[in-house]
C-alpha cells in the first residue's frame, strides 16, 4: 500500500466530495476549501470503515445505454406526472403499491435500481425483502401492475444484471 493510499485511501472520492462541497456552498474561499478539505477526509475514512466490498463495471456500454434509458424515462415521467397533477380527478385516482419478484441479486445493482425507481417522478421505492427478493414499489399511475413489471424487468434490471452480475 503506497504512503497517499494509507492517508488518502479513495482519492477520487476525496476530490468529488470536495468538488460537491465547494458546489454545495458556491465559494472557493479559503476557509469553505479547508472546511470541504475536512468533509472529504471523514468521508473517505468512513468509506474504509465500511468496507465495501469492490466491484466492476463489466459491460460499460450497457451501462451507457442504461444512462440513456433513465435519462429519456425520467424525461417522460415529468411529463407524464405534469398531465395526472394538472389533469382531471379521475387521472388522479389510479395509484397505488406493487410487488415484484427481482433477479438482480447484486448489492450495487439493487442499489442503482432504488436510486433509478427514486429519481424517476411517480415512482417510490418502499421496500426490498432480499429474503424472498419481493421489492414493493408506489407508482403515481398504476393502471396496469404487469406493464410496470416488464418496464422494470426489460428497461433496468436486464441491463443491471448484465453490468454487475
């Protein structure tokens, strides 16, 4: 292990949790750089204390595509959202929770998954069982639990699987 592994042991982390410090705080003066500096440091530190385990991205252009999926999705879910909330009462009625069985297993592609249901407007993660793999979701315009299903089969977890597992 090198001298800067042993005091800095995730370096590109250190530089994105500053960099996202001195966004956060939009100042590059001294103090807000030596107070991110400090941030950074607790953060790389807490990092070795929770000792994940390492992984790879295996397939990067699935991971690209799986970019432009969330990205085009995300896009559609505003929309889709803007016209249930500015549209009539019946629009409204149609949400409610769902249940499906998943066979993504990996901890960073389940990770990715919630962090892509979360980020996608009218869509919740609620729950994972990773007993059973039953993952409980709350979707804004629930009209068809199977269509919701194959999105999130087909669109995410397929290409999840082929980068991390």
């Amino acid at each position: 292990m090198t001298a800067l592994k042993r005091v800095l042991p995730y370096p590109l982390l250190f530089l994105a949790l500053l960099a996202m410090w001195l966004l956060l705080m939009q100042s590059l003066s001294p103090g807000q750089i030596l107070l991110g500096t400090i941030v950074a440091f607790g953060g790389c530190w807490l990092m070795v204390a929770l000792d994940p385990p390492p992984t790879g991205l295996r397939r990067p252009v699935a991971a690209m595509r799986l970019a432009g999926r969330v990205f085009v999705d995300v896009f559609r879910s505003n929309v889709a959202v803007g016209s249930i909330i500015l549209g009539s009462d019946e629009r409204r009625t149609h949400a409610g929770f769902m249940s499906l069985r998943l066979d993504l297993t990996n901890r960073y592609g389940l990770a990715i998954l919630a962090i892509v249901m979360t980020c996608t407007p009218g869509t919740q993660w609620v729950h994972y069982d990773p007993a059973s793999r039953v993952l409980m979701l709350h979707v804004l315009d629930l009209v068809d639990e199977k269509q919701w299903a194959r999105i999130i089969k087909q669109r995410y977890e397929s290409l999840l699987m082929e980068i991390f597992e």
